[in-house]
C-alpha cells in the first residue's frame, strides 16, 4: 500500500518576544493521546461522527484546544521541553494550538505525520530548536515520525508513534504492530551514540509477552525465554534494569520494580481493566552519566483528567464534555 507522508518543521514568531525560556537543568517529555481532536474543516477523512456540523462545529474545536491547553500548562507539570500528541486531526490542529495557546511559553518548534487519507496524525511539539525531521513508513502502520531536538546537553532524537489498535483481535492486529516496533528499531540505529526516546501510544503493554501463550509481539521484556528470537523478527526489546539497557535494548520504567505500584496502574482503562499503553521507551544514553540523564517517570492526573472513580475523563462528543480516554505519561531527565 503506497502512502503519502506529510512532515512539517514550523517555527512560530510573535511581534513580542515574551516567551519563557526553557529551564536548563532538566529535560522533559510528555507524551499524550488526546482522543480524537479534530478541527472544524470538513475534508472527508474524518470519523463519521466529526463530518455531521450538528455535532462538531467551531466552537466544539474551540472548546477541546481550550481543555487541551489548560492541561498542558498546568503548573504541575512545569512546561515539559517536548510534548507528543497522538490522534490530532493534523497541522492544523497543532498550529491552532500553539499560536492561541503555548507559544507564548515558548512553545514554537512542531513536526507533524500523518498517513493519506487517515483521520489522525501524531505530532512533536518543542521549546528547543528542532533542526531536523523525518518519517518512516511500515507495511499497514500509521507513519513514524521522528525529530533531532537541539538542548544545551547536544542532541536529543525523539520519535512518535501510535500503534495499531487492537479492535479485530490481539492475534489479527499483533502483525502491523509489530512492524511498526520494527520500523522503529531500524530507524533508531542510524542515531547510534545518540540519547533516543520512543513516545506514544504503544496499544500494548510492555509485558505483553507473557500473556501471549507463546505468540511474538511487538514489545518483548528481554527476560523472556523467546526473547531472542522475537527480537530478530522485529519486536521491540525492553527491560526495567537500568543495567541492561543498551543501544538496541529499552528501558521501560513500567518494568522497573521501584515503579511496581504506581498510582493509576495505567494510563488508560476500559471495563474495568487498566493498561499501559502509553509509554516513553529510552536507550542507554539515559544511564551514561553523561548529559541528560533519566530521572523519574509518573503517570499525569490532574483533576480535569480522572472521573471520581479516578478513571480517564474520555471526551464524550455527545455532551461536549470530558477530556481523553487516555492519561499523559512524563519522563523527567537532569542534567548531570
């Protein structure tokens, strides 16, 4: 299937430089699926829900980047450095975004993928200088965005990706998932000897593996007996050792036992069941003792995202009301 890819690589002046500097000791990435923000044009590709006026206007897109941006600024989370969305409409989306609400907090470097014909994009939004962009396709996948970050620390390479979902089955959707990881992998090794960060929303949990009865799939804990072997077919490596990690080897705070019992256990949940989906992947680079160095990893709840039950305030078209079905996901990195 031939698909045609968009890339762009903006940077947004103002008439009055007023934005806030990002702070240098510290480098943070946010990683959120928003749940389905379209803008109010019409182009056909949409969900059908979002082509009917009656139900989705100007001022309904006005009201999610609203909520969207009080979200992403809210001082709990201090302006991380990069921010990456999944399921926006497109550029559009993401350029709205910024010129009404975060350029002004020095957000104005933004990279955006999207598919032909596909509803929903993923995007990379920046307070450092992005100075390069690329995107990587794979057989049935949503493209895989990737941008070289300009820090104080040399260069940081962050790619986005949102991954088949599992609607048709696990065993049915494991395939194309798969070859996304894969694609990833690939793509990673030409930054070898670079601090790299896999962001987005995985539509699989990192221990994946051993509920699997044996079947590949896209994330492999290297722990397990078949590790190897799925690893060469394309999966993902990962592992909560922080000494196990290597350029070709991910380290998942998800797996790492210090983060055992966190609060929500995942970033989205369904009938009940939580799962963690949304997921930072980083390579070695975050334990060298050199420059950027990893921190810490939480799952964002902020009051506007959690019902009382403490489960994801999904958007629900029908009242125009609610957030997303997802929660964000942080990693915080220090400079050493």
């Amino acid at each position: 299937m031939i698909v045609l890819l968009l890339s762009i690589v903006f940077l947004l002046f103002s008439g009055c430089d007023a934005t806030i500097a990002p702070d240098e000791k510290t480098f943070a990435v946010l990683s959120y699926n928003v749940q389905n923000l379209f803008d109010a044009k019409l182009e056909g590709s949409e969900y059908a829900e979002y082509q009917d006026p009656e139900s989705w206007d100007e001022g309904s897109y006005r009201l999610r980047l609203k909520t969207l941006s009080n979200v992403l600024l809210d001082p709990s989370l201090a302006l991380p450095d990069i921010i990456v969305l999944q399921e926006v409409e497109g550029p559009t989306v993401v350029r709205d975004l910024l010129y009404y609400h975060l350029s002004r907090k020095g957000y104005r470097w933004y990279a955006v993928s999207k598919g032909k014909d596909s509803p929903i994009a993923v995007a990379i939004i920046s307070r450092h200088p992005v100075s390069d962009s690329v995107v990587h396709a794979a057989p049935g996948c949503r493209p895989l965005l990737e941008a070289t970050i300009e820090t104080s620390r040399g260069e940081v390479v962050v790619f986005a990706l949102h991954a088949k979902s599992r609607i048709g089955g696990d065993e049915e959707t494991e395939g194309r998932r798969i070859a996304l990881s894969g694609a990833a992998s690939q793509a990673a090794k030409s930054h070898e000897g670079k601090l790299t960060l896999l962001c987005g929303d995985f539509n699989e949990n990192p221990d994946a593996v051993w509920d699997a009865g044996g079947r590949q799939t896209a994330l492999v804990d290297i722990s397990h007996p078949e590790s190897s072997q799925f690893i060469q077919k394309g999966s993902l490596a990962v592992t909560g050792e922080k000494g196990k990690v290597g350029p070709s080897r991910w380290y998942t705070p998800y797996l790492d036992p210090q983060y055992e019992f966190l609060s929500p256990p995942g970033s989205c949940c369904w009938t009940g069941q939580w799962y963690r989906y949304d997921q930072i992947l980083g390579n070695g680079y975050l334990f060298d003792g050199l420059g950027w160095e990893y921190t810490a990893f939480s799952i964002c709840v902020l009051p506007l995202l959690v019902k009382s039950d403490g489960t994801p305030n999904n958007w629900d078209l029908g009242i125009k009301n609610g957030v997303s079905d997802h929660l964000p996901v942080l990693m915080t990195l220090t400079r050493r």
